[in-house]
C-alpha cells in the first residue's frame, strides 16, 4: 500500500453509470441510472429521460422545491430505500459560495450526487519530533465509515450555518473543545474529490484546520459519534494512513494533506505531484 492508494479510493468515478441532475438550466448533481429510473414514480416532482434528471420546472421557488422533494424522499424513507436518515438539510447549490437552489436531507445528497462541504480539523500537541496527533475512532453506530480512524472533530456543513459557527460547534459535540480555543483553530486550505461510494456519487470539499492543543487536553465526546480517542506520534499516523486503509476514506486525504503541508511528505517522494493533483479532484 502507498499514499497514493488512498488518493485512488477518492476518485472512483465512472460518469457513464449517471446522468445529470438540473434545476433549471442548472447542473447541480448526477444521479445513478437505477435511482433515476426509480424517480420516475414522481412526475409531478422530477422529469426523467434518457440524458438527465431536472426538477420539474413548475416548481420554481426555493422553499418550493425543497417541499417538493422532501415529501418524495420521506416516501422513499418509509419504504426502506433512504437509510441513515439524519434530519439535517444540505444546501443544493454549484459552489460554496453561490446560493442554494434549495435544500435536501443529508442522506440523500449522494443519491443526487449534489456537492456536499465539512470542516475538518486536525488537533495536534508538540512539534518537530515530538509532533503528535490526536485520532478518533468512529462509533460503530455510524451509517458511513463505522469503527475507522478520523479527525479529532469533523462534521457536515449543514444549511444556513457559517464554517467557523459549524467549527466550533463541531467541537464542542465532538470533543469537548471549548469554544474560545475552538476558535484558535487555523484555517489552512480545502481537499475535494468525486467518488462513488456505497451510499451513492460523493462530491465533496472538506474545509481544513489545524489547532495547536495543549499538553494536558483530553477529548470528551459528547454526541455518541466518536468510540474512543488516541493521542499518536505522527509516525505512527503515517505508518497507519500509508500502509492500511484503516482511515475513513476522506480523512485519508486530510492527513495526507496535513502531512505535505509540514513537510513530513517532501517534494522529492515520487507520487508528491500526484498526491498534490489527487487532493483536488
């Protein structure tokens, strides 16, 4: 195994297997052909054809659109086919900073193949060759990615929230960190990638931060995500990321990138050029 196998696992995208979803004359997502077909049942709501999916344009208000649709995917729910349901509304949206279209029950933004952000934030204590990083083990509850490594804290961007609101309360759910330190916390960039999953097409730009934490602190879940938590040199965090896929397949790429960015990747690895690329896909 290799650093770059986990860039590989974040760009599995075949586009013949999907078409486009539009709202408007707008692409906003791409939906599998088998859940497209499976839209069908729902004229009133979605148009379905051979080249895409489009919202019906009668529905053409936000608040509208996000009715709409919720009524079809808590039909969907009822029976079975919607699973992980998590009552949080994603924004449908073409970028972070555009306005969104209409909102859609996070469950089900892979099956849209909308884009989706989450912050990230790797805690870190010491420096240089004292330099360790505190890891969490998902709970086993979790619908995606139980039982594997990931941030100190991570979390889904959710509708009508700011990243640095969401950051820290992220934080205090996650780990205990307190508001006042949580935003310490240092903004250093974004990684993206399209990739298929189980759950559906993962379009996703996760927000990265770094926090310097002090020697004494100890993470305390508070929201059940989160099984246990380990403070590990970063050898031990490289050796992990590179030689086995025991990392989320997302956060993978958080801890490569942190890697690169302390130069603990250097430029003369020979996949350097292609974890840079990979990072942004």
């Amino acid at each position: 195994m290799a650093f770059l196998d986990r860039i590989e696992d974040c760009r599995r995208f075949d586009p013949d297997g999907y078409r486009p979803f539009a709202v408007g004359s707008v692409t906003v997502g791409f939906v599998g052909h088998a859940f497209a077909s499976r839209l069908k049942d729902f004229p009133k709501v979605f148009e379905v054809d051979t080249e895409g999916v489009r919202l019906n344009d009668r529905l053409a208000g936000f608040d509208s659109r996000t009715r709409a649709v919720a009524e079809v995917l808590e039909s969907l729910r009822a029976k079975g086919e919607i699973r992980g349901w998590r009552d949080e509304p994603y924004p449908v949206t073409v970028s972070f900073s555009a306005a969104p279209l209409m909102t859609l029950e996070r469950a089900a933004v892979p099956l849209f193949g909308v884009m989706a952000f989450a912050v990230h934030l790797n805690g870190v204590v010491g420096e240089r060759a004292d330099l360790r990083m505190w890891i969490a083990k998902r709970s086993l509850s979790k619908p995606t990615g139980p039982g594997k490594l990931d941030q100190l804290v991570a979390g889904g961007q959710p509708a009508g929230v700011s990243l640095s609101d969401n950051l820290v309360k992220e934080c205090a759910e996650e780990a205990m960190i307190s508001a006042d330190l949580a935003r310490r916390a240092v903004p250093i960039g974004a990684v993206s990638y399209i990739t298929e999953r189980p759950e559906g097409l993962r379009r996703d730009v996760l927000f990265n931060y770094d926090l310097e934490l002090p020697e004494d602190f100890e993470p305390d879940n508070t929201d059940g995500e989160v099984e246990s938590f380990h403070l590990w040199p970063i050898e031990r965090v490289i050796e992990t990321v590179r030689d086995t896929d025991n990392f989320k397949f997302n956060c993978a790429l958080v801890v490569i990138d942190f890697l690169i960015r302390r130069g603990l990747i250097a430029p003369d690895h020979p996949d350097y050029v292609e974890l840079l690329r990979g990072l942004h896909g």
